[in-house]
C-alpha cells in the first residue's frame, strides 16, 4: 500500500490544540527532536487520541534515534521487532488497539500510526542498506600488513625416515626394494622356510591366527612374524642371480615392554647367485652398519640358529662399550632352495633379518619401542 512519506500538516485543528496542550504537546520541543523526514502532529482533544498522539511522536523519536545509532545488522534488526514485531512491537501495539475504539478516534490516530509505520519501515530499510554496504567494503578490503598464518608443516615418522635411510643405503649396494603381504599363509611363513608344523622353532615366532573353518593347515592365514616369507615368494618367481630388501610390518604375540611390541618392522635382504659367500655378507652388512650410523661402528659376528639358514648368525654392533643385537642372518638353507626349486648345488645365497625399531632407538636414541605408536606429540616433533 503505497502511503506518502511527506510531513504530515494537519493545520485545520491546530489552533484548538495550541489551547488545551502545554508548549510541549504542541509540538514545539518535538521540531527539535523529530527527523527532518516529518512530524506527527496532534489534531484532537480527544483523550486517547491525545495520549496515542504523544505516544506516536515519543516512539517515532525513539525509532529514529535507534535506526540512527545501529552500528549493527543484530541491533538494527532489535529495533524493528521493537517498533514492528508481530508481537508485541509497540506500534503494532498501538495500531492493533485501534480497532476497539470509535470510528472518530481510528480516523484521527489510524492514518497518522500507518504513516508512521511506513516511515519507520523505510527507515530500517535504508539502514539496513547501507549497513550492507559497510559489510560488504570492509571484507573487501586487504590488509598487506597483517601477519600472515603460519602453516605447521607435518613430518615423517621416525620410523618412515629411517625405513627411507636403509632403502637409500641398500640401493646404493644395487639391491632393490620389494613388499609383500602382511597376512601369510602357515606355509609361507613356516612350512617353506624350514620351520614345520609342530617343530620347536616354531615357539620363537607365536603370533595371531586368522579364524577359519575347514582349511587345510598349510593354508591357514595368520599375521606374518618376519618378512622372511618374501624370500619365498620372491624365489618362486625370479631367477638368480638377484638382491633385494623388504621392508614391512610384522606381528607376534608377545608380553609388551620397553623393548617387545606385538606389531614392529623388520627390514629382510637376500642376495642369491652362483657365488654367493659368507664373505660378501660380511662385506655389504658392514658397509651397511657404517653408512646408517657412523664410519667406526665395529661389528660382531656370531653364531646362531635359524631353522631357514645354515649356518645362522647374529650380528652385534658395539654401543657405549657393550654389544646390541641388531639383526639375525645366515646362508640360505638347501631346504628352502628345495622348496622353491632351485637347486642348491647351483645357486648360494645369503639372507637377513633386522629389527626397524630397533635400528631407529640405536640411531635416535629412543629408550622405549613403544613411543613409535603413541602418537605423543611431544615424542614426534622432536624428528
Ligand atoms: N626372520 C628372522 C627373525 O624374524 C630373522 C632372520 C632373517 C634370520 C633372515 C636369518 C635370516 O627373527
């Protein structure tokens, strides 16, 4: 409903009023606070058209002032639903009483109230506006000089970065990098490897056994206990002469503590061909040992037993003047040539096993196996 906005000048009954209402309630003091917009003035002596009268210019300055003082899309939008709300806004209020009273009163209070009220609505309106615009320029704006967000930057695991350091060393001795599977079948794990059903040696690796109803026991799953059943695997598919690590994760059923966890990683190297000795061995793990942690590094060999190297041996580096195990090794055995069916009297090999963990608390100096799998960030950002 399209009602002027223009200042409303009832005149006709203005004498009258300048009677009967005090300098005031005339409209006086009103000129000086009403906006330039118009002014309600009071046309009737009426009671309530004099109260409502009053009360709509005491509003209307009140409105304007607070669409005037709104610094703030929330308090603007507080000043309409206090003025127009549905509710209980306060012309709403007024406009709303109208109905109850009679015909003389609603025409002298209802067109000055709906003026009014489109008045106030166009009022906010612009403001909203205009706060609007306000909005919209300051997010525009850039500032060149505010401090940048600085962006944490992750980093690799310890253990991520020596598992890359042995990869770099044993490319450099021309190995290759291979993986394999995480869960193993009982023969890739045992039975190939010289290790059978039943056979005491089979203690040294307890592990977890995947549930499975009627296969046969060679093909039970479980979680691999060493990366050994890659040199099966790798066998059965390539011909000597060849030399190549895996790196990856294995698992064993084991009492945790500082130096047992029940998932670790282990790196395996084998080295097959026509000529392959004990003394090559010695030669690429030394080398190997050097290159990881420092040129004077003195190295151990002793016997030992694996059921899928013969002879066994386990190597030792000196720490602080007492000597750490660090890996176990050996030739391969001519059971497990067999079972991949190469022939042993051809080809000679030699494997190993070394404990990841193990070789980042030597390098890092980490007293404890299990801060690898706390997340602690504390731990982590010292790498
Ligand atoms: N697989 C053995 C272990 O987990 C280590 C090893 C690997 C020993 C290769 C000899 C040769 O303990």
């Amino acid at each position: 409903m399209a009602r002027p906005a223009a200042p409303i000048k009832v005149t006709g009954a203005f004498f009258i009023l300048a009677v009967i209402l005090s300098p005031a309630e005339r409209g006086e003091e009103s000129r000086e606070i009403l906006p330039p917009q118009g002014e309600v003035r009071m046309t009737n002596q009426g009671r309530f058209a004099k109260i409502h009268l009053m009360d709509l210019n005491d509003l209307k300055t009140r409105a304007f002032h607070e669409i005037a003082e709104a610094k703030e899309v929330k308090a603007l939008e507080g000043a309409r639903v206090k003025y127009l709300g549905r509710e209980r806004g306060e012309l709403t209020k007024i406009l709303r009483s109208l109905k109850d009273r009679p015909l003389a009163d609603r025409q002298k209070v209802g067109p000055l109230a709906n003026i009014l009220r489109k008045e106030i609505e166009d009022g906010l309106k612009a403001k909203f506006k205009k706060l609007e615009e306000k909005q919209i320029k300051r997010s525009a704006q850039l500032d060149v000089s505010m401090p940048g967000k600085k962006i944490k930057l992750g980093h690799l695991h310890p253990l991520t970065l020596i598992e890359n350091k042995i990869k770099e060393i044993f490319s450099g001795l021309n190995f290759s990098v291979v993986e394999g599977p995480e869960v193993e079948s009982d023969y890739y794990n045992f039975d190939a490897l010289n290790i059978p059903a039943n056979h005491p040696a089979r203690d040294m690796w307890d592990t977890f056994w995947l549930r499975q109803n009627g296969i046969k026991n060679s093909e039970r799953l479980l979680l691999r206990t060493h990366t050994s059943p890659m040199q099966i695997r790798y066998m059965e598919t390539h011909e000597p002469p060849f030399q190549i690590i895996v790196p990856g994760r294995v698992f064993r059923y084991e009492a945790i503590d500082a130096s047992h966890e029940i998932n670790f990683h282990q790196v395996e190297g084998l080295m097959v061909g026509e000529s392959v000795s004990l003394a090559n061995f010695k030669y690429i793990i030394t080398e190997f040992l050097k290159r990881l942690f420092d040129e004077n590094t003195q190295v151990r060999f002793r016997p030992s037993y694996f059921p899928f190297v013969e002879p066994g041996l386990e190597i030792d580096i000196k720490l602080g003047g007492d000597w750490l195990e660090v890996m176990g090794a050996g030739m391969v055995h001519p059971k497990v040539f067999d079972a991949v069916k190469y022939n042993p009297k051809f080809v000679k090999g030699f494997a190993f096993g070394l404990g990841l963990e193990r070789m980042a608390m030597i390098k890092y100096k980490i007293p404890d196996i299990r801060m690898f799998y706390e997340n602690d960030m504390r731990f982590l950002k010292q790498f």
